[in-house]
C-alpha cells in the first residue's frame, strides 16, 4: 500500500509555500491530492533539475497528463463513440492569424484530393457518422468543397463548416454564403472579440470589419435567428496566455454587443482555450511565456473537463488521409496509435470506438478550467445535465 507524507516548502523557484507529497509510487496519486500534484507538475516545469533535488521522490517525466489522468480514474483515456469525422481539407487560407495551431496561411500547398475526400466519404456512411465538421485552413478554399459538401448532404449528413467568414469577400467566393444555406450546412465562425482593435490585432488588419459584413449577410440569409433551422455559432479565443471567461457570461455580453451595435443575431458562442502548439506556441516561446502558459493549464486541470475531451467521440483526418485522435493531435502529426488504424487506406469498420487515445501535454489544453474543445467549454456541458 503507498504510504503518503506531505510537508511545506518554501522554493526558490516560486517563492511560494508549496506542499511537497512524498509517496512510495507517485502514479498512485489520487484525485484528492491533484491539487498538490498539479503543484508539483507547476514545479516540475519551471525548474525540473532543482525540483529533483530539492525531495525524495522521483518528479514524473514525459506524459504529464497521463499522470494526472490515473490520479482522476481516467487511464488510459479511451473513445465511447465516434458521432463526429472531422476532415481537415487543407492549410490553404487567406488569412494567417497569430493563434493559429493549424499554421495555415496563404502559401500553404496542402489541399485534399477529391479521391481522398471519396475515400473519407465511404468511411463516414460505413459507420453511420451523422456529423462531419470541415476544417482547414479555410476549407472552402479546397476547388473540390462543394462536391463534399453536396455528397455530405445528399447522404443526410449534418454538415459544419469553421469558417473564418472572411474568404467569402473574395473573388468566386461570394455566392457560397448562398450555397451554404441551400445546403443548410451549420457555420462556426472565429470571433474573438467584439472589438474591432482585438480582432484585427489576433486575426489581421480589416478582419473585423469584414466578419461583421459577413455576419449580416448570413443573418439576411436567415442564419443566427431563434428558432432557425440556419445555425450560426461564433467561437471566442482568448487574445494570450489566458483561459477563457466563462462562456455563459461571453455569450451574454455578445449576444447584447452585436445586436446593439450591429443589429446581429447568433446562436452559440463556442469559448475555447488557446492550445500550447504551432504558431501560438511559437509565440509563447519568443515572448518567454510558453512555461508560464503550461503551468497554468496544468494547475487548471479540471478532472471534469477531463471526462469530457472531444477525441472521446470523433476522429480528425488529415489532407492526406492520415487518422487522429483530434485536430490538434493532427498539427503534431500524432497518428492514431495503440492498435487503431492511422490512414484511411487502413481502416476497418468499428476499428476507432473503445481505441486508446494518444495523449500529451499539450493535453491541458482541453482539461483546463471549464475545459475545451471544438464545440466550447466541457465542464459546463456536464453541469448542464445535471
Ligand atoms: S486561425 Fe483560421 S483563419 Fe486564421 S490562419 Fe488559421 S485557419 Fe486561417
Ligand atoms: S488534445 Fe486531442 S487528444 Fe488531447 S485531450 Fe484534447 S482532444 Fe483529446
């Protein structure tokens, strides 16, 4: 039986008092001591060599989130279902935003081929998938989106696009707004704020300006009222090193913003967390926040969220017909794993429910706070059903 002896410590790392947990094997940590285990994790991270000899114990190395999954009766983290394909069309995209963990952008090449898309096509009525979700980049700008979109809807498969709305102002894009209701396909649209300094200064000058265009347009088209069939959700990112307010309180201050000030109306607001990958990574790092960031996700792990994560019920696949567990595992090319195919060409019907998930550190990214994943926040989900 693992016998457990705490005490408090001042550290040099964090001048903080800081309760050290010594125990025989650290992976039997349970869930009422993750709050002093994230504390040891927060260490770990920002001084792992002084932390080592400041105690007795072995700090854990590598998966940092597998660990705090055991601690919550969650390992391995496994799928209960698979309602949901994700299909990662491209990179291409007009836009190239600082938070973006795709790290699309105008001069990506990346774009699927229609025989992939056919190939997507037959594994998604194969398993009865009644959502598919299209990403990119911007995945309207792959030549051959209609036809999916079409041979989606033709099937009765309910169809979300992620759109960043602003591609729709370009030439030969302007009547897919039109296209997009015919089909009555859902649209999530990027709004980070509803200011136009905060938008511009995450996503490009004159993006703003253009969403709000854009938004109207759909509103006119019948998107965003209540009771529509059109849906049109928006999705708030913190603008840095943040978590996400509350996404009841946002979606309120935004549903009363854009109707006072620009007399438009939305569904949902999806809160999501920045991810610690790609670009905003990237600018993590050269800022010299990227540790910080980690420790706050990781002292924010929410054992709650943690049953929720989105790769429990969906795949992701990639331009190239690569399978993952989800889109961000997809941007750090890790595969699907542990017995589950990794490529369509290998797939076999029933092969993703009850898979073992690949998991990482990047992980926190889901699990902290009220949690997050493409559809907004997790845990609120769960309080919801109660
Ligand atoms: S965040 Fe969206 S709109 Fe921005 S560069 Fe990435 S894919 Fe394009
Ligand atoms: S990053 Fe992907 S694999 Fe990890 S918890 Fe989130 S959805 Fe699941």
């Amino acid at each position: 039986m693992t016998k457990y002896n705490s005490r408090n410590r001042i550290t040099k790392a964090s001048n903080k008092p800081v309760r050290i947990i010594e125990c025989d094997d650290i992976l039997d940590i349970k869930e009422h001591h993750v709050i002093e285990y994230s504390w040891v994790l927060q260490l770990e991270f920002r001084s792992f060599k002084r932390l080592e000899n400041m105690i007795d114990i072995k700090p854990p190395r590598g998966n940092n989130f597998d660990r705090l999954l055991r601690a919550s009766g969650l390992y391995p983290l496994q799928a209960k279902t698979l309602d949901t394909i994700q299909i990662n069309v491209g990179k291409l995209c007009n836009q190239a935003c600082l938070h973006c963990h795709v790290e699309a952008g105008p001069r990506r090449t990346e774009i699927m081929s229609k025989d992939i898309m056919a190939k997507c096509l037959n594994i998604i009525k194969s398993e009865g998938v009644s959502n598919v979700e299209l990403t990119g980049g911007a995945p309207e700008m792959n030549p051959h989106f209609r036809w999916l979109v079409s041979e989606l809807r033709n099937n009765d498969i309910l169809v979300k696009v992620r759109s960043n709305l602003s591609i729709m102002l370009e030439p030969n894009f302007t009547d897919l707004p039109e296209f997009l209701k015919n089909n009555l396909v859902e649209i999530i649209a990027s709004m980070p704020c509803y200011t136009r300094e905060n938008v511009d200064n995450q996503r490009g000058r004159g993006v703003f300006e253009k969403t709000i265009k854009m938004l109207r347009i759909f509103n006119e088209l019948g998107y965003g009222g209540s009771g529509s069939p059109l849906l049109l959700n928006l999705v708030y990112n913190p603008g840095g090193a943040s978590l996400p307010g509350d996404q009841i309180s946002l979606e309120n201050d935004y549903r009363n913003i854009l109707i006072e000030r620009f007399g438009i109306e939305f569904n949902n607001l999806f809160a999501i967390t920045n991810m610690p990958i790609g670009r905003f990574k990237n600018n993590l790092i050269s800022d010299g926040t990227y540790d910080k960031y980690m420790n706050l996700l990781v002292e924010s792990f929410n054992s709650r969220s943690a049953q929720q994560v989105m790769c429990r019920n969906l795949i992701s696949i990639s331009w190239d017909g690569k399978i993952y567990d989800c889109d961000f595992n997809q941007m750090l090319d890790l595969a699907c794993d542990h017995g589950a195919p990794s490529h369509i060409v290998n797939y076999t019907p029933g092969a993703m429910v009850n898979r073992r998930i690949v998991t990482g550190n990047h992980c926190f990214g889901c699990t902290a706070g009220a949690g997050s994943s493409c559809s907004g926040a997790l845990a609120i989900k769960i309080d919801a059903r109660k």
